[in-house]
C-alpha cells in the first residue's frame, strides 16, 4: 500500500475552488475532478466561504471601545519610559 504525501493548498487556491464551488455551475465532484481536490474538500471550503463572508465586511470603524485599554496602557509605559530616560540624562550630567 502506498502512501501518499499531504497537499498544503495556498489561501489562494482554497478561495479560487470555494468561488467556483459558490458560483453553482458545476457540481462539486466535477469540481473536485477540476482542480485535483476530493469533493468532500471543495464542500469544506465551500461552506467556510459561506461562514466567513460576513466577517469581511465588518466595519472597522466599530472597534475604539476594543482598542482603548490598549492605549491607555501604551501611554502609561510611554510616561514611565520617559521618567527613566529623563533620571538617565540627570545621573549621566552629574557624571561629567
């Protein structure tokens, strides 16, 4: 019995088999028998295109209130950051 190696397909190809697959004009095994692809495969990827879809047209203006504990915390170690560089530049003067 011999064994086969795995196929790693691109994004690409996985999107490309999925749009055809969603175009409808061709049934999934011919599909399948197209691009090299098991027929289960191009249905998995057929209906992860149909899931997701809605996440692409998300509107990313929605997202501050996700993002404000993130600034917050960059500008409090930017404040930190600053004291250290200034206590730097005050024991490096009184060195010289």
């Amino acid at each position: 019995m011999a064994t086969r190696k795995r196929v790693v397909h691109s994004a690409a190809f996985k999107a490309k088999v999925a749009m055809a697959a969603l175009r409808g004009d061709r049934t999934v095994s011919q599909l399948g028998g197209q691009f090299g692809v098991h027929p289960v495969q191009v249905a998995k990827w057929k209906r992860r295109l149909v899931e997701q879809a809605p996440e692409l047209f998300q509107d990313g203006r929605c997202r501050p209130s996700e993002q404000g504990p993130d600034e917050k915390e960059l500008y409090e170690e930017i404040g930190r950051l600053k004291v250290e560089v200034d206590w730097l530049k005050k024991k490096a003067a009184q060195l010289d």
